[in-house]
C-alpha cells in the first residue's frame, strides 16, 4: 500500500512509500482510510518542528470502513463506517486515565506521531478506540471528528460556554471556525471571529458564513475598542484562543471582563512567551489550556455531525489523493488552504 512516512526530524522529511498493508492482532481492526484531515500539527511535522518517532506514517484526523477484525473483536464488524480515537497504550492506572483523560496518559503512543497512522491506504488501531456513524455522514467530514473533539474538549468540557456570553475567537483557522460554530450552539449571544490581513480573503468571510456575528482584522480594526463599546466598556465574558500568537493572548486578557474566562487551544510555536499576568490577576481571570481531546468529547461531536449541527463541508477547500501531499502541504503554509482532506 501506499503511505505517507517521515523519514527523518529534518524539515520536509516526508515522502509517499510502499509499505506493506498492517498486520492485526486479535484485539485489533484493519481500517481502509477513506479520509484524513491535514492538521496543523501535520505541517509542524513536515517542517520540522514537532518532534514524533522517525520510519513512522503521519496522519491521524481519519474516517474509514472496517476491512477485518481480529479473532477477538466483538463490536465492530467488517463493512461498518468508523471514526477513531487515538489513545493507543495508554495505562489505566495512572491519575490522566482514572480521571477519564487517557489523552494525557504519559504510556500513549498516538497514531500519527508514535506508530503508524492514517496517511495510507489501510491504519491499523485496536477496537476500543473505534466508533461507529452511519451512510449519512460522508467521510470527508467524519475526519472532522479529531479536531472538533479538541475544540469540544477545550470549549465544551472544560471552559463551558454560558448561556448570552460574549465570545471572541481569536484566530479564524479550522480549529477557530470550529470553535466559534461551537461556542454559537451553546449558548453564545454573540460570536465575534478576529484574524489578521492575510485572512481577509477566505478565512474571516467564511467565519462570517458560518454565524460570526462580527469579524475583525487586528492591525487594521481597533479590535479592543470595538469589543469594549460593545459591551459598554464591561469587558467580554469569553475568549477563545486559537492563534498561540503573543499579541493575540494579550489582547484577550485586556478585553476580558472581571472574572472573564479565557480558553487556551493554541500551541505558541516558542516555550515562552511574554503576557500580562497582572491584568489577568487583577480581573480573576479564569485561563483554562486544553490539550488534545477526552474520549467522551468523540462522542459529542459526532452526534453534532450526524444530526448536521455544525457545517464542516464548508471548510473544505481541498481534496487530494496521498501523492499530492506536498503541493498541499506547500499550499497550506501559505495560507491558501482552510482544510484539506487527503482521500488515499
Ligand atoms: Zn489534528
Ligand atoms: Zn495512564
């Protein structure tokens, strides 16, 4: 079969190989990828900058059909549509999986990263991390699952929109349109979408097209006045954050209210980055960072999918099969892409 693996932790070390097609054992199911998501995190990868095992296959936003089960799989079958989680070895035993959070297990070896992922023509995963969807939902937006499942995590779980809150979202990607659809079906009174000029063209009309109630440029738009009258100088209740940009993560602590909350999904590119913890400490503020995703959030979003309360369709600007990744990898970095989906 055909796949997708990194060669080396050098930039631009991946490339399409022949590789033969997994082999499972009795807990496990072999999976014909139908569809993968091309996430951010993909391109931190290609250019170097996440660090994962090496001789690896990347890709782990996916949505397939069954081909076989082992001799011990009992609730799937061949032929069934499914979405897969990513917490392959995680513990149990440890205070992350006890808690629910196996995402966060330190044993976990995550498809993509660690062991062979969603890249190719077939994955291989083991049966627990599967759930089913039915002919209804197309695959392309099934991938959406692993995304929307970090966004839920974050938003949903543990920052919880409140009913009329003020929501601004700051950076207008995959992951910021998400949350501010997400943010809107829960209770939002008002969803204002921020990016900066290179957004202007695709990213901040689609926002837009997707219920932003209001978009901004930052740089061009006196961002923190306009949110300030609009709230008659209060402050707002929520800010998301989806940039990992320094002035971004600033400005969302400047224009939170007293006793505001902020929801961190953004991974800065640097360690350490300058803010200001006195304003946040001063106004109470609640900062609440989130990684990756809980298995119960799978859940949400797909029943959000299947009764089509979130529009992922229009976010995909892209369809390529395995051999065009570098094109849309390249495509990606220069912010002509909203979401990719590789079809392998
Ligand atoms: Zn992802
Ligand atoms: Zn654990």
């Amino acid at each position: 079969m055909k796949a997708i693996v990194r060669t080396s932790l050098e930039p631009g070390c991946m490339e399409i190989q022949e590789r033969p097609i997994p082999e499972i054992a009795e807990d496990e199911v072999l999976i014909k990828v139908k569809a993968v998501g091309v996430c951010g995190t993909d391109l931190h990868i290609y250019n170097g900058n996440v660090v994962t095992g090496t001789d690896v296959v990347i890709g782990h936003e996916l949505s397939g059909v069954i081909d076989k089960v082992g001799a011990k799989v009992t609730k799937v079958k061949p032929g069934e549509r499914v979405v897969s989680r990513l917490n392959v070895g995680v513990c149990g035993t440890c205070k992350a999986c006890l808690s629910g959070n196996p995402q966060m297990c330190e044993h976990r070896t995550c498809p993509g990263h660690w062991v062979d992922g969603a890249f190719a023509e077939y994955m291989k995963i083991d049966e627990k991390q599967l759930l089913t969807f039915s002919d209804d939902l197309s695959f392309e937006e099934a991938a959406f699952t692993e995304p929307m499942a970090c966004v839920a995590t974050a938003l949903l779980e543990r920052t919880k929109v409140m009913p009329e809150d003020i929501v601004v979202v700051f950076g207008p990607g995959p992951i910021g349109l998400l949350a501010a659809q997400m943010a809107k079906i829960y209770g939002a009174s008002k969803v204002i979408v921020v990016g900066t000029a290179p957004d202007k063209e695709l990213r901040l009309p689609l926002a837009k097209k997707l219920g932003a109630d209001i978009t901004l440029v930052s740089g061009e738009d006196d961002v923190e006045k306009i949110l300030s009258d609009l709230t008659n100088g209060e402050g707002i209740d929520l800010a998301v954050d989806c940039s990992g940009a320094a002035p971004a993560i600033n400005s969302c602590l400047r224009m939170l209210r007293k006793l505001g909350r902020m929801c961190v999904i953004g991974l800065p590119g640097r360690r350490e980055i300058p803010i200001e913890w006195k304003t946040a400490a001063e106004k109470s503020l609640e900062v609440i960072f989130s990684y990756s995703s809980t298995p119960t959030s799978w859940n949400t979003c797909l029943s959000m999918l299947e009764r089509g309360a979130i529009d992922v369709k229009s976010m995909i600007s892209h369809k390529v099969g395995l051999e065009d990744f570098k094109e849309v990898f390249a495509a990606t970095g220069r912010g002509e892409v909203i979401k990719a989906i590789i079809e392998p």
